[in-house]
C-alpha cells in the first residue's frame, strides 16, 4: 500500500526559507536522505517516489499556497485502498510549539493552521498523522500571526531547524515501519531535539 508523506508550504522563491514552509524543508530532507527522484510536477503539487523500507512512498509538496493544500491530495483520495488514518503523514510547522521541538499526532482539529484546515476539508476527517515542527514561540506583543510564519528563519533559527532534520526523519521512518502509535511513544516523550524514549 501505497504511504504518503505531505510537506506543507508556499510555493515560490519569495517563501523559500520562511517558517511556514518548516513541512517542505522536512520533505526535501527526506527525498535527500531516501535517495528518491528529484521532484517532478504533478497536478497542484511537485511529487517524488520511491521505496523506502520496502514501502511504495510518495513525497508531496502541495503547489496551490497553504490555504489550499488539500487540493494536492485528490490524486490519493481516488486510490480505493487509501486510509489517511494509516497512509498518510502530514508535515507542518507550528508557531505553538517551541523551536528545537517536534510532535507527532494520531488525529485532531487544524488548529487554526490553514493547510490542515484545507486538507481536513478536503478528506472530510481529522484522524489522519501529522508531524508538527517547532517555530515558535510568537514574539511578545506580535498580535498577527501571518507575518510571523511569513517571515525568513533567523540563522539561529534556522540552525535549530537543520539540527532536527535527521531526528524528525528517524520519526517519519519509525512511522512508516511501525506506525504512528509506536512512532508517538517512542518520540513524543520530551520531543524536545528529537529525544526518543528509547
């Protein structure tokens, strides 16, 4: 069966390095580390494939901005035997978690962010994995979230980020072997510069 991996973000270089595109930096790392195909265009999305431990895996970096992201995964949604809550993995920042930390979830609400808020749209659920990248916190006295996550990475920032890649990819890989129960308890203990349990 086939699993999916979504990196969420903006397309264009006037969003490369900003902090809401944290999912599609995470995504190119991956297609590095997994050796895959460079990524091609697709419909709504650049796309690359492989096999990763044995698994057919798509990468996707939705292309329609991030208030429409869920319109990437109508190629996935028309495969009959596509199970979000198993196959597909979402990537994503966020400014309510701390930098140097990452989370994975089961299921939820979109939490105010608007590429989950279109993909729960576009699925019609909320039980399908994410994997939340660290940004924040917001700035004391910044009332407008938007100019943050729009905003480039300090290289402080950014540094904190690259240190997390390698960590972050062990979680996605541990999700794809064992699933997302075991991918939780094994890395969302502390989360904090990819601790693991174990």
């Amino acid at each position: 069966m086939l699993r999916a991996i979504v990196g969420l973000g903006n397309p264009g270089p006037e969003y490369e390095n900003t902090r809401h595109n944290a999912g599609f930096l995470l995504a190119d790392h991956l297609a590095r580390r997994w050796d895959l195909p460079s990524f091609r265009r697709v419909p709504a999305a650049r796309e690359s494939r492989g096999t990763v431990q044995g698994r057919d895996v798509v990468l996707l970096k939705p292309q329609t901005y991030m208030n429409r992201s869920g319109a990437a995964l109508a190629s996935l949604r028309s495969l009959p035997d596509f199970d979000p809550a198993s196959d597909l993995l979402v990537l994503l920042d966020d400014f309510a978690l701390a930098r140097g930390r990452f989370r994975l979830r089961g299921a939820g609400s979109a939490g105010g962010h608007n590429g989950l808020k279109s993909i729960e749209g576009a699925l019609r659920r909320q039980d399908y994995p994410r994997l939340r990248i660290g940004i924040g916190p917001l700035p004391s006295g910044t009332s407008d979230s938007a100019d943050f996550v729009l905003d480039r990475f300090t290289r402080e920032e950014r540094a904190e980020l690259d240190a997390l890649l390698d960590p972050m990819a062990e979680a996605v890989e541990c999700w794809l072997g064992e699933g997302i129960e075991v991918a939780m308890r094994r890395f969302n203990k502390k989360g904090e510069r990819g601790t693991s349990e174990e």
